[in-house]
C-alpha cells in the first residue's frame, strides 16, 4: 500500500517494464524491446579425503554473463547497429558501455544495467511478407564482460 504523501514513487508495486531508454557511447537509442540481462555464478564442487558426508561443499566459482538482444524498428538513414557492427570485419571492434534504465512516470531512472566492455554478436534483419501489416524489426544480440545493476535508491 502507497503511504499517504501524494507521491506516486513511494508506491509499494513493481515498477512497469515499457518506459525504458539505452545508451551507448554517446549516443541514445530507442528500443522496443531488450531481454537477457542475466549474471549467474558457476558452482565449484569440493569434497575433502576425510569428510565424513558423502556430499560435497559447494562454493561460489566464476561469474558468467549471457548475451543481452535488443529489438528495434527499421528506420530510413539509420544504420547505428550495421555502422557497429562492420567494425569486427575489419578487426577493429571499439567496445562500448551499454546502459540501460528503466524510467519512472517522471522519466528518472529507477534501475540501471550496465553492459561493461560490450560488442555486437549477431544482428538479424527484419523478415518481409507482401502480406503483413507489421513494423519492420531489427535485432541486435551484445556480448559483454561484466554486468553492473544499480538501484536508484541504492547506488
């Protein structure tokens, strides 16, 4: 329940997930959809000679990031994925920090998620139908190193 100040962010519910921006470099790119901002640890197993319990210790390992997609529609003249990504041809791929916030009502950022040390993997174009009504979409999957989450209440 919202305490009785008239503010809505003191609300007690989960924030909506469709007001959303990402940046990269300098630049602010509208997206329709981003998915697979996840971090998980790997498990070391370890079980000494002389332990009397046949069960092993389990103990935090490495972290491990998945690929992050982001989806897009198709815009006359903009080429910001194709202009990134032609870079691994050459060899000369300039990684970047990608930052995605959620927004509150206000458009302030409630959490972040920072790619650190990101490059494109896969972009996949939009496919065509003579008979469809859609937007034309692009996909862009990013590979990165390390994921930082920041609450805006708790930096």
């Amino acid at each position: 329940m919202a305490k009785k100040t008239g503010k809505q962010e003191n609300a007690i519910w989960p924030m909506p997930k469709f007001y959303f921006k990402v940046s990269w470099g300098s630049a602010t790119i509208k997206f329709s959809e981003v998915s697979g901002l996840d971090t998980e640890t790997q498990i070391i197993e370890y079980r000494h000679g002389d332990s009397k319990i046949f069960y092993p210790i389990k103990m935090p390992g490495i972290g491990k990031v998945g690929n992050v997609t982001m989806k897009r529609g198709v815009f006359v003249g903009d080429t910001t994925y194709w202009d990134w990504y032609s870079q691994i041809k050459l060899n000369t791929i300039e990684r970047q920090t990608v930052v995605v916030q959620l927004l509150n009502e206000n458009g302030k950022p409630t959490m972040s998620w920072t790619l650190n040390n990101a490059w494109p993997t896969k972009i996949t174009s939009t496919d065509l139908k003579s008979d469809g009504n859609e937007a034309a979409i692009d996909t862009i999957e990013i590979a990165y190193e390390t994921l930082t989450i920041k609450n805006a209440n708790n930096p």
